[in-house]
C-alpha cells in the first residue's frame, strides 16, 4: 500500500469531525485542504515529482508554413530549437477545422461526432464530458489558462476545470489589437504568465495558452512585417492586404463581384502571415526561456500545437471554414519533455489532437481510463503504433451561413450548406458531403489535395464511405 492510500485511509474517519468543530474556522478548514491537495500531488514512491504541463495552442498555425517542418522560409527558429530538444510528430491531424471542436476534443480526447461541440447549436461542451483540465485539478494540480481567442469563453464550456482562466481577448481595442497596440495579445499573455509563475507555482500546475496573432487579419509589427515581404511588392498592396479584416474573405470564397484576388496579392498575403507565425515564434521563445530563468522548464511537458491551420488560397478558400482539406487539418505537435521523450527525434507515422488528452495523463503518472479513440503518443520512432485511420467533422455551418447571408445578401451560398467528415487511411483521403458530393485524393501522390479522383477509384470510394459510416453510426453527430 503506497504512502498516499494510508494517509486516505487514515484521514477518512476524521473528516465529518474537523468540518463540524471548525465550522466559524474556516481559513484552518481552508488550510487543511490545501494541505490534502499538496499531498495528492506529491510522489511518494521514490521517482521524480509530477511534472508542470504547458500546453500551447499557435492558433491558426499550419504546419507546412514552420521551418522546423521543411518550410524554405525561416519563419520559426524558436520552434525548431524547442524541437532539437524534444520530439516532432511530421503528420498530426486535428479532427476539425475551427476553434470549437477542435479546442473540444484537445480537452476531451473525443471526437467532434461525440462531443458534439460544433458550429451547430448550442455550440458548448457540455458538463458531462470531461477535460484535462478537470482530471489534473482532482489530481492536485493547479490549473490556469490564457486565452486569445473568444470562443474559448466560459459560455462555451471550453474552461471546466481551470481554477484560474485570464480572457486576454477582452482587452482588445475595437481594431483587435491589444490594449498597447503591439499585436494581438501575444505580449500581455506572456506578462501574464511570468505575473503568474512568479506567484503560484508551489505545487504542479497544467497551465493552457492560446495565442492569437495568424488569424486573420495578418499584419505583423515590426520587423516581422517586412521580413518576408519580396523587393518588388507593390507597397499600396502590402497595406490593403494587412487591412483585410473578417468577412472580406467571404466575399471571395463567394466569388462576389469586386472581392476577387490576384496571385500578387495572396503572394503578399502570404508575407503576411509568414511574419505573424515568426513574430509569434519569437514570442514562444520569450516564454519557453522564462520557464527555463525560472528553474520550471525541465520539469515541464511542454506541448506545441495548433487547432486548426489556415486557406491562404488553396482551393480558392480563406480562412478556415467550410472544407477539410489538409491546409486545415495538418497541424504542427512539439513535444519536450527531457526524462520521457527521445530529444532530436522526429515521428513520421500519423498521429491526432485527440491522443494528446491521455499522453498528458500518462506523462503525469494518473491512472485514468482515456477516451476510446484516443492513444498515447509515441515518444521517438522507433516506438510508433501501426497505422491507423483518422477522421475530421464539420458540422453544417450554420453560424458562418448566418454572416454570409448577412453580409452579402442574394449571393449563392447553397454549396456551402452542408456537413463533411473526412477520413484519411494514410494514403487515401475521401471526404464526405452530407448533401451527396464526395472527394477523393492520394495523399502520397497528390499532398496538395489538387487533382480529385473519385471517379476513378470507385472501390476506394466505397471502401472509406463503409468506414465512414461505420464511424458516424457509433454515436452520430447531432
């Protein structure tokens, strides 16, 4: 019997007498259980203490615009001497497209089709699904998150489990910059983190970030704003681009007269976004050298990742709505953790967001049953599980219908009125419309998803159509 059972054997039979005798005490009640929450989280076997956890979105970062995944610019520097540190997963999926579900099943380990937490109402992660932040908050830890993004608000119930969660977003002028003006609120979280670590780090935490800055619209503060803009841009369209602020790019998806985009300027577009994903590297490296000033970082998992990426052109879309194809799906996954992960070390067989939420537990030593589709990540190559396949959902969008409707009024938006779920096998991908259209696209041939052949391999068709159904039949998306 392990030291941490005989003090809960122990303790049990006194506790009903200590609440009832210090009823009109209550900061020794208050002290006693934070003493009972310190020893919970405590290792008293003889291994290391349980370690801190940072996890960091990139919001709306794709993998295949980072250096440290091949990308011919040096847009992350910071990232990519993380990851000689640690281990990098070359092919991790998000199961879907925007901030929503794709947060939700970061925090659950489920699905989109089971937690249900879609563009759909009610569009919140109901109480009865539980987060990884939950689970490490009954384990002892401390849990606080640091947010950019508005849909993660506590209306969403995307902040079960934090004890303390900042909505930096609130600050935000009316143009979306922060409070100071510099970006989007990259620096004022990293204050606040440091503001934080410097006041509550006497037991383990599992602290969230989300940072905000390559949403649209792109402009980066300088020097990041002219780091990758090419010699012969035309300066009026480098401003116009950084001005492009959300629905403008409906009007494009929507080939609305007057909202068409040349070649130039997604050249430009893509300058842009480029010095965001490097302005927010260099604030990634900010963070990850105050954790190590502080003594936290080598007894910290630090994870990497994004929610989703971003359409800067691909498939003539924007932004980040109504497709999955992989310029959504592919995210970037860095994983740092000294005393359990290969350092230096690369993954190249698929992994997903969803196997993050038991990779945590695992890594922090807490038994816990993980979600069903869900598997622990492998910490080097040579550790890799077989293949296996992987889905994506977006649920019919009905709140981005509402704006297009709004915004231009008596364009034709009917072939964007459905659901998709997508399934990948590692080689093949079909994706799957609920109104009849399907895609199909031979990822080691075509990795850009350009030439659709469906029509060519009606037995490949038919064979991920009967996994998708399969799929969708377990607990269908309501």
């Amino acid at each position: 019997m392990s030291v941490r059972t005989v003090i809960e054997v122990l303790l049990n039979p006194f506790l009903a007498r200590l609440i009832r005798s210090n009823q009109r005490h209550p900061l020794v009640l208050a002290a006693f259980f934070g003493l009972l929450a310190l020893l919970a989280a405590c290792d008293f076997s003889g291994a290391r203490p349980r370690p801190n956890v940072l996890l960091i979105v990139l919001d709306t970062v794709r993998a295949d615009h980072l250096s440290t995944y091949g990308y011919s610019k040096n847009t992350t520097p910071n990232l990519t001497a993380l990851a000689g540190e640690g281990v990098v997963y070359e092919r991790c999926l998000s199961p879907g497209s925007w901030t929503l579900p794709s947060h939700a099943s970061l925090f659950t380990g489920l699905y989109p089709r089971d937690h249900k937490t879609t563009c759909e109402l009610p569009r919140v992660l109901r109480r009865k699904y539980r987060t990884i932040a939950e689970v490490l908050a009954e384990n002892g830890y401390a849990t606080v998150g640091f947010s950019n993004n508005a849909w993660l608000n506590a209306a969403t119930g995307l902040q079960q489990g934090f004890a303390n969660f900042f909505d930096i977003w609130r600050e935000r002028r009316p143009d979306g910059r922060s409070a100071d003006g510099i970006d989007e609120g990259a620096a004022t979280t990293n204050e606040r983190i440091f503001r934080w670590l410097d006041h509550d780090t006497n037991r383990p935490f599992f602290m969230f970030v989300n940072y905000f800055e390559p949403h649209l619209p792109y402009r980066p503060p300088p020097p990041f704003d002219s780091k990758f803009v090419d010699a012969n841009f035309d300066p009026i369209m480098v401003a116009e681009a950084r001005g492009w602020f959300h629905p403008r790019e409906l009007g494009y998806v929507l080939k609305v007269p007057g909202m068409e985009v040349t070649d130039s300027e997604f050249e430009v577009m893509h300058s842009q976004y480029d010095g965001e994903v490097a302005y927010l590297d260099a604030r990634l490296g900010e963070l990850i050298e105050g954790f190590r000033e502080r003594g936290l970082l080598d007894n910290t998992v630090v994870i990497i990742t994004s929610d989703h990426g971003e359409h800067l052109g691909d498939h003539e879309m924007m932004d980040h709505k109504m497709t999955l194809y992989d310029a959504l799906l592919h995210v970037p996954l860095v994983i740092r953790y000294p005393p359990a992960v290969h350092q230096g070390s690369r993954v190249s067989a698929p992994v997903q967001l969803i196997d993050i939420f038991p990779t945590i537990l695992d890594l922090c030593g807490i038994d816990e049953d993980q979600p069903e589709d869900s598997r622990l990540l492998p910490p080097s190559p040579q550790q890799a599980p077989p293949p296996r396949l992987s889905f994506a959902e977006f649920g019919r969008p009905t709140v981005f219908l509402e704006v297009m409707l709004k915004q231009y009024p008596g364009v034709e938006y009917s072939q964007f009125d459905r659901s998709l779920v997508a399934v990948n096998d590692g080689r093949y991908k079909l994706i799957s419309g609920s109104d009849g259209r399907s895609e199909l696209y031979d990822l080691h041939r075509d990795p850009g998803e350009r030439n659709d052949i469906a029509s060519e391999n009606p037995d490949v068709v038919a064979d991920l159509t009967n996994r998708l159904t399969d799929f969708q039949a377990k607990t269908p998306m309501q």
